[in-house]
C-alpha cells in the first residue's frame, strides 16, 4: 500500500458528470483543511476509446471505467467523511448504509489503481484462466506469454473450435483452480 497502513482506497459515488468537478473540489478541500497528508490520491480510472464521426474519422477520446464513481486513497477518519461527502457532486460512499468499505489489495490492482504483476496473478505460462471481464467474459484459455511491463497476457482461447490468441489485461482474468 505504501509507507503507511492506514492509508486505503475507499469508493465515492457521484451525480452523472461531476466526477471531475468533485475531483477538483476534493482537491481544494483537502487544501484548504490541511488534509494533504490524510488523502494522498483521487483517481477517475479513464480508458482511451477510438470512435468515429459521421465523416468516418477516428479519434481517440477518454472514456470513464466506472461512470458516476471516484476512488480515493486516504487515511480515514469520521471527520473526514462529512467533509467529504458535504462535497459538492458528491453522493456519499460505497460500503454498508453509506459507511466507507476499503477496498482489498486484489480489488485495487482489478481495478487499475495500483499496478499488477505475475505474482498478484498468480499465473505463469500454460496456467488455465478464465476471461472475467471484456468481450470474451466467460471464455477459458490458457496463458501463453505475461507482459509485466504492460500488464497483459497473451491467451489462446477456443472460438469456432479454433485456438485464438488473444490480448488481455491482467484485470480481465482470474487463475483457474
């Protein structure tokens, strides 16, 4: 987690859109109550996305992971969770009747908040895996190169009773028992 235990990521709920402006306002709140060492980082995980326009142009624009959500890295105390949720934007916590539910180490690496490696995984090279996120939710494979630099896997999966190989994030795939 870091130098300190106490530190957590916990998870904000927000109004559609304001995620950003709740990011701001956390940051100048934290500023201005001298809470720098208490929240050490706010995070909107964001994934490039391509798209086209009507005239069959590509970008790339950034698209939210988890819409409506903030993740939040910080020693918690009951005085921090009424400045925080009296937060403009902000709807309250993700946990048990709005009280804040750190999230476990393995939930923070799925989630991108922190970097993965092999050992979190616990996969090495022929290791079944199952896909449990993405377009090929549900499919089995079997790992065939781990990338720990890019926190990917190369997998071959059965399509059309084929072996296919496959990209994936480390976050997409769970070792198989």
């Amino acid at each position: 987690m870091g130098a300190n235990d106490n530190f957590n990521w916990y998870v904000l709920h927000t109004y559609s859109g304001y995620e950003h402006s709740v990011s701001n306002d956390l940051f100048v709140m934290s500023e201005n109550n001298g809470l720098q060492d208490r929240i050490v980082e706010i995070v909107i995980p964001e994934e490039d996305d391509i798209v086209e326009d009507s005239k069959g142009k590509r970008k790339v624009i950034k698209r939210k992971k988890f819409p409506t959500y903030i993740f939040i890295k910080m020693d918690y105390a009951s005085e921090m969770w009424f400045l925080i949720t009296n937060t403009r934007g902000v709807t309250g916590f993700v946990g048990p009747k709005g009280k804040p539910l750190p999230l476990t180490d393995i939930e923070v690496k799925r989630m991108g908040l922190e970097r993965m490696d092999a050992e979190d995984l616990m996969l090495n090279v022929g290791d079944s895996i199952k896909v449990i996120a993405g377009a090929l939710d549900g499919f089995i494979g079997e790992v065939k190169d781990i990338d720990v630099e890019r926190q990917k896997i190369k997998v071959s999966v059965s399509m059309f009773g084929r072996p296919t190989p496959v990209e994936l994030e480390f976050s997409q795939v769970q070792k198989i028992q």
